[in-house]
C-alpha cells in the first residue's frame, strides 16, 4: 500500500482544452474518482481517502501519510518537487486537463519527459487520475 501512496498523487501532454487553466481554478480539494497504473484500474478501495489540496504552487496529498512540495503548472504541463514525506527530492512530469469540472493528470513517475497523452496503458511508470472538486 506505500508504493500506492507515492503513486497517489504523482499521477499527467500539452493536449489540454483551448480555454486556459488559471491557478485559481485548481486551487482547492481534489478527490480522486479514478485511479490506473500502467492501464490498469485501481480499486476505489484504493484511493477513497486520498486527498490532493492545491494551494497555487503548493500542493499537500493525504493518503496513507501526508506529501507536500511544489507543483508548478504551465501550458498543460505540471512539474513536481517532492519537499516533505515519501517523495521528498522527487520530481516528476506529467501532463493535466481540466474539463467538465474534472481533473485528469497523466503522470510519468520516471520524470524525465512529459506524457504525449492521457494513457498509461503498456507505460510501466505511468500514473492516470481523474480528480473532482470538494464542494465548498
């Protein structure tokens, strides 16, 4: 269950919607509805106490312990640098859409190039998550 946790939330390539993302609109509680790794679907089980809490360029995600670094969101990319918990001098890549109010990150927890898109099938190091917003 630890190598979930640091899958969790490292889950996104530039094939976002036309509309621009502004920081303000993924500022918030996000709570996942879907997780895959590598194309295959996690069990809700999984994933229903996860949190992921964007605060402009910080992030903090609750699951089986608490990580918090920054996430820097750009033109549909995201980077990730782990500060404090399991991915504590991390960084990982990945890509992000928001549409219909939902959050789709496609992450590549190898780090070294972004996702081309939202797919994870036959990609070993590919993490999918769709999140929604915790209502106010």
């Amino acid at each position: 269950m630890r190598l979930l946790i640091i899958f969790s939330f490292f889950i996104g390539a530039g094939f976002i919607n036309s509309k621009k993302t502004t920081m303000n609109e993924l500022n918030g509680t996000w709570i996942p509805v879907k997780q895959e790794m590598s194309g295959a679907s996690i069990p809700e089980a999984g994933f229903q106490n996860q949190r992921l809490i964007i605060s402009d360029s910080n992030y903090t995600f609750v699951a089986e312990s608490t990580d918090k670094g920054i996430a820097k969101f750009s033109d549909g990319k995201l980077d990730i640098y782990g500060k404090e918990g399991v991915n504590t001098g991390k960084h990982f890549t990945a890509i992000y859409k928001l549409e219909n109010q939902l959050l789709t990150i496609c992450y590549n927890l190898k780090g070294d190039s972004y996702p081309e898109t939202f797919d994870s099938k036959g990609k070993p190091l590919f993490f999918l998550c769709v999140f929604k917003k915790e209502s106010a």
